[in-house]
C-alpha cells in the first residue's frame, strides 16, 4: 500500500505544484474516513531552500527520509531544464524504483527524472511549452506533449500545474479505488479526473463562459445528450443559419460541433462507468451512442481502451460486466 510519501525539493521549487502534492497526501482527512499518509518534506539542497515565489521553506528532511518512502514526488521549479541536480538525490531516486517505490513528477520535475535516467525507453508527460527541451536533453524518453499525464509502472510523470492534481488523484485511485479518490477530490473541489482511461489528451471544450454566441445552446446541447441532433436544429436554437452558427461554434471553442458533442458524451459515459452500475447497453443509450457496439467504437478511437477495460481500470473487475 501507499503509506510513505515524501515530496523532494530543489532551490527554486514552485509553491502551486509543491502544494498539490501536500493537499492530496498530506493532510489528515480521517474524519472522513479517508487514508492518512506517513508524509514529509524534503531537501535536496540544504536546510532553507527559497521558492519561485520569492519565500522561503525550512524545516526540511534530509535526503535519507527518502530511502523510506514509498512514493517520492518531485515538483516543478524554476530553470529545471538547464541546471545540474545533486548526485545524492538521482542516486536516491534510482534506489527507490529499483527497490519498487514510484516516483512522480509536476511539471518540469520531470527533468529531474529524465537526470535520473528513470525516462529512457519509457512514455513520458510534460508541460507542452517544455516537450522539445525534454525530447532533446533526454533523446530515449518517450516524450507525449498532448497528455494530462502517463503511467508507466513505477514511473509517473504529469504536465502543468493542474496536471499534476490529475496524476496524484490516478495514484490515490490506483491504490485505494474510485471512491476514495473521488473523496478527496470532493473535499479538494476538483474533478476526480479529466478524460480517463489510457489516454489523458488535453481536448476539452472551452468554457461556456468564453463563447458569447453559442453558450446557451452548449447548455442545451449538454443537458440533452442522449438525443440525435443536428447543425440545422442548433442553429435554429441560435436564431442563426447553419452556415454561420457552424463557423460562430468553430471559432468560440476551436472545434465542430459534431466534435464538441462527441467529446461531451465519452466524458458523460466516463463518468456512468466510474460512478454506477448500469450496463453498457445503458450508458451508451444515456450518453447518446446508441448502442453498446457505438459506444465501444467511439471509447477506442477516444481514449484508445474498451468501455469494459476502463471500466476495470477505475472501478475493479467486479463492475466490469
């Protein structure tokens, strides 16, 4: 089980991505009956380590406490990409994969672990801005720009600020199950994941916020998935021609509205896979797909995984059915 979790810090260390690993494994949450993790700080370059931020950390472990953990995390810092890492912590972290605890990194935390040599041969996630930088520092690292995050054994490594939140959520749903980690989602006021399954790719509709002329019928759209619908119908919704509701959606959220409905309806069979008991045959209905064979072409085009594997994958073999 996941028990002993260090988060591992370099000068420079930013306070976001250092804080999503704090808030999801280390803080005490037994009043709701959820996992307490034996959790620590560490320093991989002495006693006060300053931030991105401009403050200040102390108080810190040393770099044995890592020889414990059972998860070692490494959050993003300032200039990652360009700058040497102590030979004690790469040591330390090559010990724990050898002897089978995971590592985890946020952001540019992953150049920590590409020094390490822990990428090589392995898929890997980055923040996009960083994906050339880590493809030409690390040429054996597998490197996936478009992910939320990848798992690869005892290797997990995730993109940008939230991405990390993501990852650390996939860890408490691996070791715990769905609903503990869609507790501590809950109490964190985040979803518990944002696309699921194998294939964590950052497509997702732009808020409805920031598309002034079509919001209303995304909500319609959204509330009324399960029922056929075409560009001619939503634009009459629109009070618009087909042609140029077609191009007002495409330039509010940067894709088509087939597109856009079809996203909306895997992430709703997502969430009735992870979060109820219906079949198939019932989910593919109430997400709009019709029928189970629908469903299961869309699920592996999507997400690249069946909706009986992902089924397995974030609720066990028990509700695969």
């Amino acid at each position: 089980m996941l028990q002993n979790v260090t988060a591992v810090l370099l000068d420079g260390v930013h306070p976001f991505e250092l804080g999503v690993v704090c808030e999801v494994f280390g803080l005490d949450r037994s009043d709701a009956g959820l996992p307490v993790h034996d959790f620590a700080v560490v320093s991989a370059e002495g006693p006060v380590l300053s931030t991105h931020a401009g403050f200040t950390i102390g108080d810190l472990h040393g770099l044995d406490r890592l020889e414990e953990a059972d998860l070692i995390a490494v959050p993003a810092g300032a200039d990652y990409g360009r700058r040497e890492y102590p030979p004690e912590l790469l040591d330390a972290l090559r010990r724990a994969v050898d002897r089978g605890s995971r590592v985890l990194s946020v952001c540019s935390g992953v150049f920590v672990l590409g020094a390490a040599g822990l990428l090589d041969g392995r898929r890997c996630a980055s923040h996009w801005r960083y994906a050339a930088e880590l493809s030409r520092l690390h040429p054996r690292a597998i490197v996936e720009p478009d992910v939320l995050y990848v798992d690869e054994g005892p290797v997990v490594t995730s993109a940008g600020t939230a991405a990390g939140i993501d990852a650390c959520l996939h860890l408490l749903r691996q070791e715990y199950g769905p609903e503990t980690a869609n507790a501590v989602a809950r109490r964190m006021v985040v979803p518990p994941h944002r696309d699921g399954g194998q294939a964590q790719f950052i497509e997702r509709p732009l808020p409805r916020d920031r598309c002034d002329t079509v919001g209303t019928v995304l909500g319609w759209m959204e509330r009324h998935l399960d029922q056929e619908m075409t560009v001619e119908q939503l634009a009459a919704r629109a009070h618009m021609s087909p042609r140029t509701f077609a191009r007002r959606f495409q330039q509010e959220t940067g894709t088509t509205p087939y597109r856009w409905l079809l996203r909306q309806r895997v992430l709703l069979a997502q969430e009735l896979l992870e979060t109820t008991d219906e079949t198939v045959d019932s989910v593919a209905s109430r997400a709009g797909f019709g029928t189970a064979a629908g469903l299961r072409h869309h699920f592996l085009r999507t997400l690249g995984t069946t909706p009986n594997a992902y089924r397995r994958t974030f609720r066990g073999p028990s509700h695969a059915a």
